[in-house]
C-alpha cells in the first residue's frame, strides 16, 4: 500500500532560518502531494499542493517540488518566523488507494525561536 | 458561518460507555472523513464517507461506528469505549473532485478512563 515517510522530529530553529522538512512516499500510479501544517488546539490546514510531477506548491513562503525521480517532496521555506512554529505532515493521494483518501506521514514537529 | 464543526471539543467518559462525536460541515462537501491522531502514528483514517448513506472501512475501524443520514452530518460513536481509543479525533470533509484537499475541523479530545 501507500506510505509516507517524514523526517524525524522534533525540530528547533532560530528566527529567519532556512527549513527543510524532507518527505518521501511510496505509491503506485499518479498520486497528488500535500503538506498540511497544524497550529497548537487547531484542526489541519492545507499548506500547499501538487498534483505532477515537477509541479511546484507554495504559499507563505513555504514551496515544495514533486520528484517522481526521488520520490520526494520536500518542504522548504528561506526564512522562518516564530509564527511558522506547529506540526507539518506531509500526505498523499490517488495512489493505489482511492483518490479522495489520503495518507499521512507522521509529522514533523517545528520549534522557531526568536 | 461555512465550515466544518466538531462537538464536543472535549470529552473525559469511562470504559464500557458508549460515546458519539459529531460533526457538521456547511460547504455540501460529498465526502467526509474521520480520522484518529496519535503520537508516532500521524492520522489514521478511521471511516470515509462517499454520500448520504454510504459509508466505508478505513485503515483502524475496529470499535467504531458510524452513519450519515444527512449530507452535513457524519457523527462517529464508540459503542464500547476502551483505553486504547484515547485520542484526538478529527471529521474532514472534501469535494467531489479527485485530489482535492480535505477540510478539517478543529478536533475532539477523547480521555477515556
């Protein structure tokens, strides 16, 4: 079956440093990518997407590129805030499970200091 | 306001008891999701929902049951709640779609002594 594979965390950063979170799948076919991130008390929101390979998602300065070579889609951001601090999980879907159902990595907890 | 709602946020109950966790979207998404969060595990999907009235298995449906009676609604109950069911639960929903994302709602904590 489908799996994911996130770095292991926990992860403490200074202010204004580069992030990179690392995340590979296993998967058959075509699968779309995601990373979600989750604020403490709150619920999971979408970061960012991809749906090809070689796709790139991004939002809030966080980007992330689909490898199919690799079989990664790492997360990266230039330059971190405190804010930035939550758990990020990376997921998969439309692999050799249904399309509408994703699988998750574990998470990577992420710790910015000021 | 749109969105997808969870009740109740907290819940402490005893072994044995049964226990129902709601959950409510306003978007008419067609599917909707049930998941458990667990340290080490990320989230495990514990049963999906197609439509009103269709339901299915995911990874850890052992113990849990579910119905969907209503589009908007998807409420999960644990018949016979045990300690191994001590988590953090959370309902999504999404569109028709293929590869759409999911919506989330903000979570049940659920202790059970």
């Amino acid at each position: 079956g489908d799996s994911v594979t996130q770095m292991e965390g926990p992860v403490t950063l200074s202010e204004e440093a580069f992030l990179t979170i690392n995340c590979t799948y296993t998967a058959t076919g075509y699968p779309s990518l995601f990373w979600y991130v989750q604020y403490p008390g709150e619920g999971l929101q979408l970061l960012l997407k991809a749906t090809k390979a070689d796709d790139k998602g991004s939002n809030k300065g966080f980007e992330a590129t689909y490898r199919k070579e690799t079989t990664s889609f790492h997360l990266e951001k230039g330059s971190v805030q405190v804010s930035d601090s939550a758990v990020y999980f990376c997921a998969l879907s439309g692999g050799s499970g249904s399309a509408r159902q994703l699988t998750f990595g574990s998470g990577t907890q992420l710790t910015v200091l000021p | 306001d749109a969105g997808i709602t969870q009740s109740p946020r907290y819940k402490i109950t005893e072994t044995g008891r049964q226990v129902t966790l709601m959950c409510h979207q306003t978007w008419s998404h067609s599917y909707m999701f049930w998941y458990r969060q667990d340290l080490g595990h990320g989230l495990r999907l514990i049963y999906y929902s197609a439509a009103a009235d269709i339901t299915d298995k995911g990874e850890v449906p052992d113990g849990y049951v579910v119905s969907r009676s209503k589009t908007e609604n998807f409420p999960l109950t644990l018949e016979s709640a045990t300690r191994s069911q001590t988590s953090v639960y959370f309902c999504a929903s999404s569109e028709r779609v293929n590869n759409q994302p999911q919506h989330f709602g903000d979570g049940t904590r659920l202790s059970i002594l």
